[in-house]
C-alpha cells in the first residue's frame, strides 16, 4: 500500500497529551503548556508549546516587564505590537500593513513558541490538524493566537547544523517555510512586523484576507527613545551582535 493511501487513517485518532504546565515564576500570570501530538496508537509523533497570556497582564501598565520575564519571544512581541496595557499598537490598527486588526484582539492570547511535527509525517495535515484543535479548545481564554516567523534561538541549536549559527541563506529558507506554512492556516500579520495572528472568529477582518494579499515582514523601527532601546536589547539576544 502506498504512503499517500495511509493518509487519511493518519489524521484519524489524532490527540494531545499534557505534558506540563507551568506558572511563571516571577508573576504567577502567564501560564507555559507543553503538549504531545499524539497518533491512534498513542506514540508520540510531535509537541507544541504554548504560552496563555491572561486579561489581567498589562492590567497596571508593566506588559512588557511580565513578558520578557517568561523569555525573548514574548518579550519581541510585547515590544514590537503590544502597548504598556497589553493592547496592539495603534499603529498595527490604523496605519501599518494590512489594518485588519482591532485595538482589543490583543488582549488574552495565546502565544504559540513552538510547533513540531516528525519529519517523515510532514506535509500531511498533522500541523494544520493541531492549528485547529488548539483554536477550538483555546477559544474561551483568548482572542487570538500568535507566533513569530523568526526562528528562534533554541530552535537554531536543536537544527544542529554545522558550525555555531545559521548562515543568512539558511535562516531565510527555514523562516520562509514557516511563514508559508502558518500563511496556510490563517494565520495573517500584525502590521509589517515579525508576528502573525490567527483570530478565534472566523468571521474576523484577518480571516477574510487572502494569503496572497497579506503583507511581508518588512523590519523593525529604529527604538525612538533610551527605553524603547533598553527594550529592544532586552528583548532580542541578537541586537548587540
């Protein structure tokens, strides 16, 4: 029998198994879940970490200083598309990119880190299925889902290839292709920055875009201030580089 015959009863019997969940520990707000993609068989053939970011952060004006003290993903996003109250720049809403987001979509999301997949059961819906699932079961503690299109650290040492980074070439390719991939599960960007959102409302302005007509990553502004500096060198491990 030939693979793409098993593809169907591939899909079938999916599920997630809790791994861990944790609280950070200098808040107590922000909640870390890592889970297992789990086939019929219950054998392990992917994980996805997730970061649940409640209404109440950015309630006293400190957003920024609640993400970064979870890690450098976080942090980027607070500073690159969320004000000090936790809702998106204005300028995500009104005047960058595709302006199909609203001031309160930021508020309780769902930060998704990380999504793998076995290498041999890529490109055969498993990573869509897992999309999927997350938005259905997630929707009552978020708006909407996000993750970045730049390849993070811990991800360039668990590539192991050769030498001590990625070369520029290779760090595009590996970013591309996770850009087309979540492009194809509806995710749409935030501005012209480096994230993507994915709003739980179907029938939401950033649904209705076509991945044709969404934007590309176009940079990061000049910080405009000493602390927009402290920030940005904070928030990204390779500024100073």
């Amino acid at each position: 029998m030939s693979q793409s015959s098993n593809l169907p009863s591939l899909l079938e019997g999916l599920d997630f198994k809790v791994e861990s969940t944790t609280k950070d520990i200098d808040f107590g707000l922000i909640t870390t879940m890592e889970l297992v993609i789990m086939n019929a068989n219950k054998e392990k053939i992917g994980n996805v970490r997730l970061f649940l970011v409640p209404r109440e952060v950015g309630r006293h004006g400190d957003y920024f200083d609640i993400m970064d003290a979870v890690n450098d993903d976080l942090s980027n996003y607070a500073l690159a598309c969320a004000n000090e109250k936790g809702f998106l720049h204005e300028h995500i809403c009104t005047h960058n990119g595709t302006r199909r987001w609203e001031r309160v979509d930021s508020k309780q999301i769902v930060y998704l880190d990380e999504i793998f997949v076995d290498e041999a059961l890529r490109g055969h819906g498993v990573g869509t299925w897992a999309i999927n699932s997350l938005l259905k079961s997630c929707a009552n503690v978020m708006n909407m889902m996000v993750t970045s299109t730049a390849l993070p650290p811990h991800c360039v040492n668990e590539l192991k290839l050769p030498g001590s980074a990625l070369t520029a070439a290779q760090r595009a390719f590996f970013e591309n292709r996770a850009g087309d991939f979540f492009s194809k599960v509806g995710f749409r960007r935030l501005g012209n920055t480096q994230f993507l959102g994915l709003h739980k409302n179907p029938d939401h302005p950033s649904r209705n875009l076509a991945a044709s007509d969404d934007l590309p990553y176009q940079g990061g502004s000049h910080p405009v201030s000493d602390e927009a500096l402290l920030r940005y060198i904070m928030g990204n491990p390779f500024a100073n580089r």
